[in-house]
C-alpha cells in the first residue's frame, strides 16, 4: 500500500487497524518503514481474512468519497488491492487460455490483473484488484479458493522491496546514489519498472494483458498461510 492508504487503515494513533484486527478476528501486520509503500500481511481463518479485506476495501472507498468532495471529479475511481502470490500459483489464476481469470472478472465484476513477472529477488507476483468494494472481496474468495486447489510448487522465496535510495553529494559536487538503511518497502515505480513491456497495454485506468502472456501452469499457500498486499 502507498504510505497514504497504509496512514488511513492504522488510523489516529492505530485505532483504527485495532478495530480492525478486534472485528475480523484477523491478524494484521505492517511491515516497519517510512519509504512511500508498506507490505500489509493478513493472516487468519479464512471468514476472519474476507471481513479484514472487506474492512480495508470500504475505508479506501469512504477516503475516495471524500477525496471527491473537495475535487472538481465527477466520476468516482475504483477501490484497487495489489496482492502478492506465489508465481507457482499465478498458472492456475490465470487458467487455460485466461479461462479462470476470464471467470473470476465476469462473476464478481472486478477487474483482475496477473504481472507478468515475478518480483524482484523474489518467487512472486502481483497481482492488482480493482471495483467496488464488495467485488474486490467476492473476487478476494475466488482466488484464495484457487489457491487452496493448487498449493505453491517448491520453496517461494518472499519479495522483500528493496530500500529507497537517496543522492549523496560530495564537496566536490559528484554526486552517488546511497542505499539507505531504513526498513524496505517499494514505491509503485518499481513496481512499473519490473514488469515486462510486452505483457501489458495500458489503457486508461487499468492494464490490459495481451491474450498471448497468460501461460496456463497447473501448480499447486495454506489459507493459514500470510496473504499480502503490496
């Protein structure tokens, strides 16, 4: 989540990811860190996970309502999730010929996106959410019952984003970018940055995969397992 979004579900002193955590029964953690993205790791039965994604999807929809009270907007954006999953996953996601997620757009009314690469150093991919609240939800169900179906394949290294860089200049006016040695967490341009060029056509709000980059891999996390977003 940008560092906006992840302010709005802490809430005034964490009151408002306290109530969060106390309705769902969900465990939900965010990652250390003051760089413009966070990784949210919801963990739980699974009822608990759906009423925590449900919680977060309505309040970034109540800040959007009221982003458009003070803008000149006439027409509301949609609520958007990214998720990380395991690449050994996304085949199954994905379905033969883009069936699976051909289904889970038409049934929920989301708009589902799988990146066509994996993470950097990682064995993930992000995969975007957008709609209505209660979409992103219903479709929330659908891929985490796929998920159940076809467990990961081998080890999945987890994508930790790496730290934000900053530019250190000498006295003599050189200038070097540093890593800093703050918590890591991703800014969507690196995000953009590592995704393959071919896979995608942007076309307004949302990427349009071409037909030919959904590969159907039938591969088989535990819904205990943590389930994130970026």
């Amino acid at each position: 989540m940008h560092g906006k979004e992840v302010g709005s579900i802490i809430g005034k002193k964490g009151e408002t990811v306290k109530k969060m955590r106390e309705d769902s029964n969900a465990r939900i953690n965010i990652s250390e860190g003051n760089c413009p993205e966070r990784i949210v790791t919801i963990t739980g039965p699974t009822d608990a996970i759906f009423k925590a994604f449900a919680m977060i999807a309505y309040k970034f929809e109540e800040d959007i309502v009221n982003s458009m009270s003070n803008s000149q907007a006439t027409s509301k954006p949609p609520v958007t999730l990214r998720l990380v999953v395991p690449a050994s996953q996304c085949g199954s996601l994905i379905g033969k010929g883009g069936s699976k997620i051909k289904e889970m757009r038409e049934t929920t009314g989301a708009q589902v996106q799988v990146a066509g690469d994996m993470l950097p150093n990682s064995t993930e991919r992000a995969v975007t959410i957008s709609g209505a609240p209660e979409a992103i939800v219903q479709c929330v169900k659908q891929i985490c019952v796929v998920m159940l179906e076809s467990p990961p394949k081998g080890a999945t290294i987890p994508y930790r984003p790496k730290p934000a860089t900053a530019q250190v200049i000498f006295s003599g006016g050189q200038v070097r970018a540093d890593t800093l040695t703050a918590p890591a967490t991703a800014g969507l341009s690196l995000l953009l940055q590592h995704q393959p060029l071919p896979a995608y056509t942007i076309q307004g709000q949302y990427a349009i995969p071409h037909p030919e980059v959904w590969m159907p891999v039938h591969r088989p996390v535990l819904m205990n397992s943590p389930f994130q977003m970026i």
